[in-house]
C-alpha cells in the first residue's frame, strides 16, 4: 500500500490520450427544473434603487437548483476516461509491460456551494453577479490492470480532494433578461491524496501511476467545468432569472 500527497494538480499539463466528457445516464428519462422561490423581482428591483453588495441568499437559492440539476443530469458520479501506458523493469531488459486504467468513477459536484460572500453590481444596464462556490471531499476511483510476461495484479486506486474553489461571474442584461456565465474557473485547490491497493510486487509504480493519473484528469476535468457545468449553471440562472421576471414555477426539458 502507498499513499501519495499531491499539493497542486493545476501544475500538472499533459495532453489527455484523447479524453472526452462521457454524460451519464440521467436518473431520470425528463428532468424537471422546478422553481419554488416567488416571483417577485425583488432582484432586479434591489439593483434599480441602487441596493447592491451581498447577494448571499440569491446564489444559495441558485445553487441549490444547481445541486438538485446535477444529481438529475447524472454529474454527481461521472465516468472517467480509460487510459493506459507503457512500462519498462530493469530487471527484466528487453521486456515492456502495461498499466490500465478503467472503470473509472468521480463524485462530488453535487455538493457545490458558496464560498465567502456572493454579490451584485452594475454598469448602466448590466447586472454583474459573482461568487466563489467550491465542492468538498470530492473524490476519485480507478480498477487497474497491469500486464507484464503475459502476468499481473489487478488492483485499485482512491482519491480524495479536501476541498475544490471556483470563481463564477456572470451578467444579466437588465432590459433583455438574457444571462451569461462568462466565468467559472478552477481557483484553488486543496491537498489530493491517493492510496493505491494490490500492486504487489509491482507496488514501485505506485507514483508513476498516480502522477499519470493527475495529469490525465487534469484537462478532463477542465473540459467538464467550462463545458458542462457552466451551461448547468447558466441555464438554472436564466430560469432564475426568467422567474423573477415571470411567474411560471415549473421549466421542463431542460437541454444542456
């Protein structure tokens, strides 16, 4: 068993063997977004009469529909890409072996949520709302295989975050209504630890794994924040929106 502490997966830059985003299954065949909060346009209404600063209570109301859109749209266990490499031993000269990885899985992003204070201002017409949001104890898992002489393990590999920090920024265009996530970025991010499990006697590539690991998650997660996350994001904020504005309660067919 090997336990590997990483400090910064965001100093780890490697092309990703042609990784993609895979979208899960939904738990459901039509997911309904359903807004319970009034439609009182008390937002728009606060940045009228020049009332800006915190907005805690509207990104809360916004992320919790974010959670209960990710749960719905299968992003709280995403399937990893598949990848693999070669290897060399020393004691064995001429001869190369390979590590799989599959049946990869990730959790977390449903736990997203405010960090610090949310707020709002504004320039003529445009509404500028911003916030740091984060995820906790988001973690990772990988079945390996290695082949070496035609033999070899099977074994397993967890990770966990302690902590993932975003910053999202967005404007609303008072007039039109029309909302724009123009910003959701990886900010900071805590320690990484990883455990390794029935390596055996190939336990010396236990780093060699976990750092090809990182840097194979590294732009695929990259690619699902400014990719799938952000429009989640944008799309339950333009129904938040759209609510203040408008009293219908329940958007179906949701499309990302």
């Amino acid at each position: 068993m090997k336990v590997v502490y990483v400090l910064a997966l965001l100093c780890l830059v490697v092309h990703s063997h042609g990784a993609s985003i895979r979208r899960p299954d939904s738990k459901k065949d039509t997911p309904v977004l359903s807004l319970k909060f009034p439609a009182t346009g008390k937002l728009l209404a606060r940045v009228r009469s020049g009332e800006l600063g915190n907005a805690n209570d509207y990104m809360d109301e916004v992320l919790t529909l974010v959670r209960e859109q990710i749960v719905l749209q299968g992003y709280d266990r995403i399937a990893l890409p598949d990848a693999d490499f070669s290897f060399t031993w020393d004691e064995y000269p001429g001869v190369t072996g390979g590590v799989y990885l599959h049946d990869g899985l990730a959790t977390g992003m449903e736990t997203i949520h405010r960090v610090g204070d949310a707020t709002l201002s504004n320039s003529d017409t445009v509404i500028f709302f911003e916030s740091d949001c984060g995820i906790n104890n988001a973690a990772f898992g990988y079945a390996i295989s290695i082949l070496f002489l035609d033999i070899g393990p099977t074994a397993s590999m967890v990770g966990t975050a302690d902590y993932i920090n975003f910053y999202f920024h967005s404007t609303i265009d008072i007039l039109s209504g029309i909302v724009v996530v123009d910003v959701f970025d990886l900010k900071q991010m805590g320690h990484i630890s990883t455990e390794i499990t029935g390596l055996g006697i190939f336990n010396w590539l236990a780093e060699i794994i976990v750092d090809f690991t990182l840097n194979l998650l590294a732009p695929f997660f990259k690619e699902l924040l400014e990719g799938p996350i952000t429009n989640l994001i944008n799309t339950v904020l333009q129904h938040y929106v759209d609510s203040l504005l408008n009293p219908p309660t329940t958007l179906a067919s949701l499309v990302l």
